[in-house]
C-alpha cells in the first residue's frame, strides 16, 4: 500500500487500525472507512397497535345483530364490549423502521402492496412489478403528505384551544414526546419498571410529607344517607352527546369512542347498570386510576416537575357525568362554587379570570386605594381533598343521594403508574380526587368554595387552584 501511494481505502476488517498507518509520499491525507460485508443494515422493529379505522356504528351494529339480551351485570358488560373491541379493532404487527416512523394502518397496507410487487420484481425481474412498485412509493408519499396536512388543518381550525396552539407546536417541533428518563441517585435511568415504581413511591410520598401533621381520616358513615333518584333514559344519552368520542381507555382497556358508540345504541344496557350502582354503591373496579405522569415546566429528568393524570375505566366517566348533572340541577351549586372561580365552570375560562382581574385593579385604583396583589398556588391540590371534610362541609346541603354517591366515589380509592409496558405496585389513597375524573374538578371547586371567608377589604378571583387575592385597606392620594 505503501508503494502503491494510495490515499482512500475500504476495508471490512474492524481490526485495522489507521492511525498507526502511515503513508509517505502522497499529498493526500489518508482516509479509511470500514464497510459492512452485507451492506448498509436496517434496523427494523415490530409495533403492535389496535387497528381503530373500523370501530364505526355501523360495524358496531352489524356485529351486535346476533345479541337478544343485553348483559346485567358490570363484568358481562365489559367482557361483551372487549370481544367487540377485539372483533371491530383488531390488534396489528407492523414493522417500522425508526421510532419517529408514522404508524398507520392505510399507510400499512400500501407498504404491503409495494413491498409484494418489488419481490415479484427481484424474482422475476419484469419491469412491470417494478413500475407497480414505483407506483405504490408515489401514492404512499402522497398519502403521507394528505394525512400530515389534514391533520395540522383540523388542529389549526379548530375552536378548541389546545387543539390549535398543539398545531402550532407541532411546526415548532414541540410535540414530541420522548421516552420517560429520570434521575435516581444522581444516575439516569430508562428501566421503565424502575421509574414506574420510583414515579409511585414519589407520588405516594409527597402526600405524606404534606399531610404529616394533619389529623387522620375517619371513616365516613354514609348508610344513613337516603340514595339518589334512578336515572332515565334521557338522562344516558344526555351524558353521552357530551363525551368525547377518544381512543383513550383506562384500566379496561376499552377506549371512550367504544363506550359512547355503544351506549348510543344500547341506552338501556347502561340505564338499568347506572341503576344497579345507585343501590349497591360505587364499584371498586372504578376506584383504580391508571396514573400516567406528565411533565410540567423545568427540568424532565426530575420526577418532581410530574403531575399525575389519572386514567379512568370508560364507563365510569359515563356514570360521572349522569351524576354531575344531578349536582349543577342543585338550586345552590352557583352560590357553593362562588362568583371568583372560573375554572370548570360553563361560560368561564383563563380570560374571563384575567379581565375580571384587570377590571378589578383598575377600579380600585381609580377609586384612589392602594392595591397589593397576592398570587397563590396550592400545591398538590387536588391530592389534598378529604372525603371526611367533604361530607361535614356538605351534610346539610346537598341532597343526600347525592352526596352519597361522591363521598363513596372519592373513598377508598387506590392508583398505579404506569411507564410504558411496567406498571407499578397498587397504592392506597386515603384522600384527594383524581385528576383526569368528569366529577374530581368541580368536587375540588366545591371544596374550596367558601376560602374567601373572613377575608376583610379583599377580592378574590381564582382559576382552579391558582388564585389572586387583591388587598385594598388603604387611600393612596
């Protein structure tokens, strides 16, 4: 090689060491680079994803003409709708190629076909498989182009707020959301099994801390309480125009769109269940939140900047909105929420809270008084909430049926984290409602209705648990 004054080699052996080889002679600098005997690799891994384009009405109603009695009971129930979901929205192996790669099931089905026409190519070598081929790569680039831009367009044009300011994070490419990894010890760590149960063990933790010097629950005796009215068929379909037709599912794994799709053609399946859970109380199978952690502002390698989502079973989030419309029936729930909240309220939201603030201060310092603005957040609020607390603050007031149902929803209720395929060990919670819940928002409102309570010379306006007290005691000029 030496005589040769070569400058440029490939080579397959990984033993071959270039520094140590000097060439003299050439006004070249020397460069190798080792090749792989086969040629370039592609890594490809199986993702296993259910199949949803065909969970529709109509497939729902074709494969539920066989059925002549609707199940009882709570268990048949979500067994029958498990063998629909497992009918209509098969489970599928597809193979991708990198993490970011775009799993679909139509885009699938067109690499499918491409992919048989370039073997008939390279086993035959017609020319016609491989313009079929070429045909296919054209209309899959297509596809990818239409979905990708009916996509951001929906976000865009939506009137959901979240939905736009997620499309316009996606062109700032914010979106993403990368495996979970999180200090432990001063390492990182990507075991999910290891942060499921860390991410736990924190939440479980944090609790403790905050309630270390309270007083402990008592158990709450609701049996003398009279149980609610029994829902009508108006009252299931009322509850199910309002829910979002997700793929989402909690611990049952039965996605929202299933539940609401199902409901709408079985109403009375639901009525006579919903029915059933009024007499014999809140089911136990519902108290187990799925917790899925979320990251907040600051660094995502700390388990404190989490917040915990809880993810429900479907049906329960059905039953929660049945007894939510109970609660706002009440002629007080206005006066209990109070006037300065304006978190989960209907016709409230952040900007009607920052222009009731803004009105407020420029009222005041108009009238010549002096303004001092106190910002304060609850920390862990909602983990916070006592059932015990709950029902003394509402014995008289609401009625008992009602009141029954929500202190049995929010006692005894238990959680696990789950991080990617681990989940952790079952946790007991005493207090707090979940958050991810229909009623767990306006039961907090409710709780932390009266705060303004002896406060003298101060308003008060609040979003959830982020509030501003706005003191005035004194005459500026």
């Amino acid at each position: 090689m030496e005589e040769s004054m070569i400058d440029l080699v490939f080579t397959n052996n990984g033993t071959f060491d270039s520094l140590n080889f000097q060439i003299e002679g050439s006004d070249h600098d020397f460069v190798w680079s080792r090749l792989h005997p086969f040629g370039k690799q592609r890594v490809t891994s199986k993702v296993a994803i259910r199949d949803y384009s065909g969970l529709t009405m109509s497939n729902l109603r074709n494969h539920t003409q066989g059925l002549l009695v609707m199940p009882s009971d709570l268990s048949d129930l979500i067994n029958l709708q498990k063998e629909l979901l497992n009918k209509i929205s098969p489970i599928r192996v597809i193979r991708t190629r990198c993490p970011e790669q775009i799993v679909n099931p139509r885009i699938e089905k067109v690499k499918k076909r491409r992919d048989r026409f370039l073997k008939k190519y390279k086993r035959t070598g017609k020319d016609e498989y491989l313009r079929r081929c070429k045909e296919e790569t054209k209309a899959l680039k297509k596809i990818i182009r239409h979905e990708t831009k009916q996509t951001f367009q929906r976000k865009a044009q939506s009137p959901n707020v979240k939905c736009f300011w997620n499309a316009v994070g996606s062109l700032q490419g914010k979106n993403t959301k990368p495996d979970l990894k999180l200090k432990i010890n001063g390492e990182l760590c990507e075991d999910s099994s290891v942060l499921a149960q860390h991410v736990a063990d924190f939440f479980d933790q944090k609790i403790k801390n905050l309630t270390s010097g309270m007083s402990k629950i008592e158990k709450t005796d609701i049996s003398s309480l009279g149980k609610m009215n029994d829902f009508s068929l108006s009252d299931i379909k009322s509850a199910l125009e309002k829910v979002k037709s997700k793929l989402r599912s909690g611990v049952d794994s039965i996605p929202l769109k299933l539940t609401k799709l199902f409901g709408l053609t079985f109403p009375n399946a639901y009525l006579q269940i919903f029915n059933n859970i009024i007499k014999s109380g809140f089911p136990q199978e519902w108290k187990v939140a799925r917790v899925v952690p979320v990251p907040k502002k600051g660094d995502n390698t700390d388990v404190k900047n989490f917040r915990p989502v809880s993810n429900l079973c479907s049906l329960s989030k059905v039953f929660e909105r049945c007894v939510l419309a109970r609660l706002i029936e009440h002629h007080s729930f206005d006066t209990l929420v109070g006037a300065h909240q304006h978190g989960f309220r209907r016709n409230h939201s952040t900007s009607t809270c920052l222009m009731v603030l803004k009105d407020l201060l420029a009222t005041k310092l108009d009238e010549k008084k002096q303004c001092i603005l106190y910002s304060l957040d609850l920390s862990a609020a909602f983990d916070m909430l006592r059932p015990d607390t709950f029902f003394l603050k509402f014995k008289n007031v609401l009625p008992d049926g009602v009141l029954r149902i929500l202190i049995d929803f929010l006692s005894d209720r238990k959680f696990f984290v789950n991080v990617a395929d681990s989940n952790s060990l079952i946790v007991d919670v005493e207090r707090g409602c979940p958050q991810g819940s229909v009623l767990g928002p306006v039961l907090f409102s409710l709780y932390v209705g009266d705060v303004m309570r002896g406060l003298n010379n101060c308003e008060f306006v609040s979003y959830a648990d982020d509030s501003y007290v706005v003191s005035h005691p004194l005459v500026c000029w």
